[in-house]
C-alpha cells in the first residue's frame, strides 16, 4: 500500500541538471526541470504536481507522461515509483452552451 509521504525530511536544495529542458508533458508544454523545480518547492504527490503543473490533463489525459512524471518526482524524492499515490483520473470537462441544455423536444401530444 502507498505511504504518506514524509514532510519533515529534507530532500536537499533544487540542483539543475543539463536535461532539465527536456519536455516531459508534451500537452502542457512542461520540462523535467519544471517537475523537479516543483517537488523542491514541497509539491511531493503527484495531484499536488498535476494541480500546479497541469501535467497529465492535456489531450493524451496523462497516458503519454504520466509513468515519466512519476518517474521523475519519485527520483528527487528519494522513493519507488511504487511509493506514489496515482493522481485521481477524472474525465474530460468541456464548456456546452446553455442552449444545448435547454433544448428539449416537444411531442405533439402536449402542445
């Protein structure tokens, strides 16, 4: 089972790597430096991430960045991957006009 991550350990200061411009969600345009940048400014669960970053809640949903993510955050953490509580899946919203909801048909019975 997933263990809550403890707060009070220090993971040491944010060092840049030479990849860090490497894009890791390619949807919302974020780098590996970003993702790292995050967890050592105390973002270390992967919705805390996905809220702050947006990764995985592009197009592809998360299905093309989701395992490098987790990947990533659970390096700079010092962890398993295993260790990581998913982020919740939730489907995709879109904006519908009001009229789409308040268009009803009439049967000819009640007119």
């Amino acid at each position: 089972m997933n263990q809550i991550v403890d707060r009070s350990r220090d993971i040491g200061e944010f060092v840049p790597q030479p990849d860090d411009d490497m894009l890791v969600c390619r949807c919302e345009e974020v780098t590996k430096g970003e993702i790292r940048k995050a967890v050592h400014d105390g973002m270390w669960t992967i919705t805390e991430i996905r809220r702050y970053l947006r990764t995985g809640m592009g197009l592809c949903q998360g299905q093309t960045c989701a395992r490098l993510v987790k990947g990533i955050v659970a390096r700079e953490l010092g962890i398993s991957p295993a260790q990581l509580e998913p982020a919740t899946a939730r489907s995709p919203m879109r904006p519908i006009e009001m009229k789409v909801l308040g268009k009803e048909e009439v049967s000819d019975t009640w007119q």
